[in-house]
C-alpha cells in the first residue's frame, strides 16, 4: 500500500505539472470505497486518458482491464477509425553505444528485488501478437518466446524460437535460434548450422530470381577457405571444397549415406581452383568409388578416378544391340546390330562392320 501511495504521489504531481500547462483539457479523478482506490486521468470529453488501479494495473486510454490478459500490469489501449496503438523508444545522444532498449529479465524466485539463477527450461520471456477467434475470444496469431535450455554459467543459456498459428494449431519450431549457434525450420534441435526438416509433407528449399536481365539467375555458393579465421587463404591440393550428401535411414536405424555429390581439389590453385567432381551412390554394403568422375582437365571417368580420354571407361562398357540403325549418323557413330551381331561405325557414308 506505501508503494501504491507512493505512486500515487508521483503520479498527481505529474498530473498536476500537466494542469498547469493544460488545465483546460485534462481532469483528475479519484474514486474510493474505502478500502480501494483508483485513480484516473480524463479529458473534458469524459475519456479515459490514463487509470492506476488498487492492484496496481496501469491503463492508459483504458480503464477496462475486463478484456485483459492474466497477469496484465500496463494495457495501452486506443480506438475508433484511423487509430494506432503505438508505443515508440527514442533516444537523444551523440554516443554510439547508448541506445535505446527495451529489457525483458526473469529471476527464479517469488520475492522481489532477489536474483536467483534460472533454471533449464525456465520461459525468461515471450511477445505474443493475438486477434480474437472465432469464439470471439482473444486468441493467438504469433510468438516470439525466449527458453533457457541448460544450466547457467557466465551467461543464460537460451533458445530463441518464432512460431506462428494456423487457424486450428500453433507451427511449433518454425523458426529456432539455439543457443549453440544453430538454426532450426521445424526442428527445436538443429544439428548442423541450418537443420530444415517437416514431419509430414516434402521439405523444400526454393531460390528464387525474377529479373529481365539475362545474366541474373540463382544461385547457390559453396565456399572454402584454407583458414580458421575469415580471411581468404588459398586452398590447397587435395582440399575438399564442397559436398552435397543424400541420406536415409539404415538398418540400424541410424542417419546414413545413399548417395553424394563431392568436390575436391586437385593441383594449385591459379586464376581459377582445378578441382574433381565426383558423383557416387551406395549400395547397402559400401560406396561406389568414383562412379562419375568429371576431371578437372576436361576428361570423364566412368569407374576411375583420372581418365586419360574424354571418356574413360573401367572395365566393361555395354551397348545395347538394336536391330535398327541409328538415323542421320554422323561420322564417327557406332551401334551394336542386332541381326548380324556386329559391332558397326559410321565412316561418313555407310554403317562399317568392325569385324
């Protein structure tokens, strides 16, 4: 009751600098039944400009809390055709690192002005953004919320999770902030740096380009540095530069490779990284080494790791025997023919036996 009065105090005398400017425009009201209080701030028009209740609720443009939240302390309300409610932070300095800000803090105790360390899975705070249902009750619409996750050390461990509603249940870890440095798209536990994943429906990754001109486009980029710093230092022979894995789930039930795009570099760098792209499947058992080899000197392997052709096939290359020839051949084509069992290249004119 002493810090209510002495509120109350402070807030008359406000009220009371304000009449001095502007007597004509604002009245002070305080009703009391005795044993409860509330003060209010009208205009001559009789609207509520600002109410300070018993309990110590704040409203200001309200003094109707029938509508608010459990636990509301200050409601800011406005209202009528073209009205914002807007609550503005400004902040008037010459120094770079004062600003303003807003401080939402959680201490793990009941007792005021005590801090005691939060705990893992304690809420330190949340924004919520709600409209009414179709039951006309306030519901829902977005969250932002901040959860410890682990024991505190020098600083609060937290997650930092957005979720938005459908019209019949929340998105729960649409988007996740974790404390270790990952990000999470529906996973509240991200594994690698950026974990994407939907339990129900296919998990896509889209990027997108509209322009007219016609050397725009999009584009992913797979960068390597030789450095644990972030500067760029060459890389260097036999370096792997970039891969892309497509996983699934095998018998032991454990994440496992099915198949994977890999680069690795292969000679010294120049005006350009000379690398090697591999592209290899897996069978239940084990990797097919160099499947497809695109070399860095221009040449293909099938089966090999440096092909010394344009195409370098390891071991056996089959062609599937047709009984008809191929139509418009060029020089150089060749076929498998059916009928007579022959190995047949064009030489410019006609299809030749090659026995």
């Amino acid at each position: 009751m002493k810090i209510f009065n002495l509120f109350f105090i402070i807030i008359f005398c406000i009220m009371f600098l304000i009449g001095n400017v502007c007597a004509d425009d604002v009245d002070v009201v305080l009703d009391s039944d005795g044993a409860d209080s509330t003060f209010t701030v009208k205009n001559n028009s009789l609207t509520d400009l600002m109410t300070v209740t018993a309990d110590g609720k704040v409203g200001l443009g309200t003094s109707n809390f029938t509508n608010a939240h459990s636990g509301t302390d200050l409601m800011l309300v406005d209202s009528g055709t073209d009205s914002f409610t807007a609550l503005q932070l400004i902040g008037y300095n010459d120094q770079i690192d004062y600003y303003p800000f807003t401080l939402i803090g959680k201490s793990h105790t009941d007792a005021e002005d005590m801090l005691i360390s939060t705990v893992n899975g304690e809420y330190l705070g949340a924004i919520y953004f709600q409209g009414v249902d179709s039951g006309n009750h306030r519901d829902s619409g977005a969250v932002i919320k901040a959860i410890q996750n682990g024991p505190v050390g020098a600083r609060v461990p937290t997650d930092f999770i957005v979720e938005t509603f459908d019209d019949t249940a929340i998105n729960s870890n649409q988007l996740v902030l974790h404390h270790d440095g990952g990000v999470g798209i529906g996973i509240a536990y991200p594994r690698v740096n950026l974990d994407i994943r939907d339990y129900s429906d296919n998990t896509q990754l889209w990027v997108s380009s509209y322009s007219e001109t016609l050397t725009d486009r999009p584009y992913l980029v797979f960068r390597r540095s030789h450095t644990t710093g972030t500067t760029n230092v060459t890389t260097v022979n036999g370096e792997s530069i970039g891969l892309i894995q497509f996983r699934g789930v095998d018998s032991g039930n454990r994440s496992d490779e099915g198949a994977q795009i890999r680069i690795t570099q292969n000679g010294t760098a120049g005006d350009f990284v000379p690398c090697d792209m591999f592209i290899e499947t897996f069978s239940s058992t084990e990797n097919n080494s160099n499947q497809l080899v695109l070399h860095h000197d221009g040449n293909v392997g099938i089966g090999i790791m440096t092909p010394a052709r344009t195409l370098h096939v390891n071991q056996c290359m089959r062609l599937e025997p047709t009984s008809t020839a191929p139509s418009s051949p060029s020089a150089g084509d060749f076929y498998f023919d059916s009928t007579d069992n022959k190995l047949k290249c064009f030489d410019g004119s006609t299809w030749q036996s090659c026995w």
